[in-house]
C-alpha cells in the first residue's frame, strides 16, 4: 500500500533506492499524487519479460508529510485487522 511505504521512506535519511517492483510500483502512485519527489526508470526488457531498475526517493513533499498525520502508521495497522 503506498501510505505505508511512506511511512517506511519516512523512517530513512533520503535519497534512497527502492529496489523491490511492488515498492517501485507504490512509489510511482507516491510520485503521481505529489507526495513524493523521485526518479523512476522505465522497466527494462528481459529475455524473461521485464525488469524493473532501482527508483531513487530524493524528497517526501509537504503534501506527503500531512498525509502521514493523517493516516498514522497504527490506524493504519488497525485498519489492517480482521
């Protein structure tokens, strides 16, 4: 869920790379709301299909800030039980 990658930038000292394809991914929704100000490469064709290279986060935005005040980290764990 992109809020909770937020929240897990927030925890580092930035830039930072994001390696995993589904962070990648959240963070391209991150990136498109204006939370977030980073660099996204485009995938890159594999012989397997496609790879996706490392995005680097430079900056959480003062839109991003007020959306982790307002969607906390525990309502968010609340929010995630049955």
């Amino acid at each position: 869920m992109p809020i909770s990658l937020l929240h897990r930038l927030a925890e580092h000292d930035l830039p930072i790379a994001v390696n995993d394809g589904a962070d990648v991914d959240a963070l391209r929704v991150l990136s498109l709301a204006g939370h977030v100000r980073a660099t996204i490469p485009k995938p890159v064709r594999t012989i397997d299909g496609y790879g996706q290279p490392p995005a680097t986060v430079i900056a959480i935005t003062s839109l991003g800030r007020s959306m982790m005040k307002r969607f906390p980290r525990d309502l968010m764990a609340s929010s995630a039980r049955p």
